[in-house]
C-alpha cells in the first residue's frame, strides 16, 4: 500500500468555518468508509488558539496512485471549497 499525508489549511474568509461545517458530514462518511476499506489510517482537524477547526491532517493508503486520485477528487473537503491550501506528501507510517 502506499501511504500519504494532507495537510489542508481551510479558507480565512469569515465564510470558512461555515463552509467546513456544511460539508463536515459528508467529509466524515467518506474518512468512515475509507476506514471500513482499510485506507484510513488516521487524521483529524486543526485547531486554532480559540479551538476552532481551521484545517486537518489525514494519513491514508491505497494500492495504486490512481486509487489515491480518484479519492482525493471526490474529497468532500475538496469539492466543496473548505480546504484552500493542500499539501499531499509520499508517508510511510513507523513499524514499531
């Protein structure tokens, strides 16, 4: 399986938070399934000093890049504009 972290910063417009929470349960049936499948691994929001969601980090795996693809443009978070900035890097979780 090839692994990769997301590191997503969302919008700073005042709209941001809102648009996160509108596709927030999308988002996360999509992270539930991925996890039934074996390709979440684990992630979780980014809080600011408030404690307001502000971006997330996730950890998955597929078993080839065009999987990862498919997955990452049906994205929720990514579809819908709440995820501004995105990192994607190759990852391999520690056998320890």
């Amino acid at each position: 399986m090839q692994q990769y972290v997301i590191i997503a910063q969302d919008g700073t417009d005042e709209d941001a938070l809102e648009r996160r929470m509108l596709a927030r349960p999308f988002h996360l049936a999509g992270a539930k399934k991925l996890k039934e499948q074996n390709n979440f691994v684990v992630g979780g929001a980014t809080l600011d000093e408030e404690g307001k969601m502000r971006g997330s980090i996730m950890i998955v795996q597929f078993e080839t890049k065009e999987d990862f693809d498919h997955w990452y443009t049906n994205e929720p978070y990514i579809k819908d504009g709440v995820w501004k900035t995105i990192e994607v890097k190759s990852f391999r979780v520690a056998d320890v």
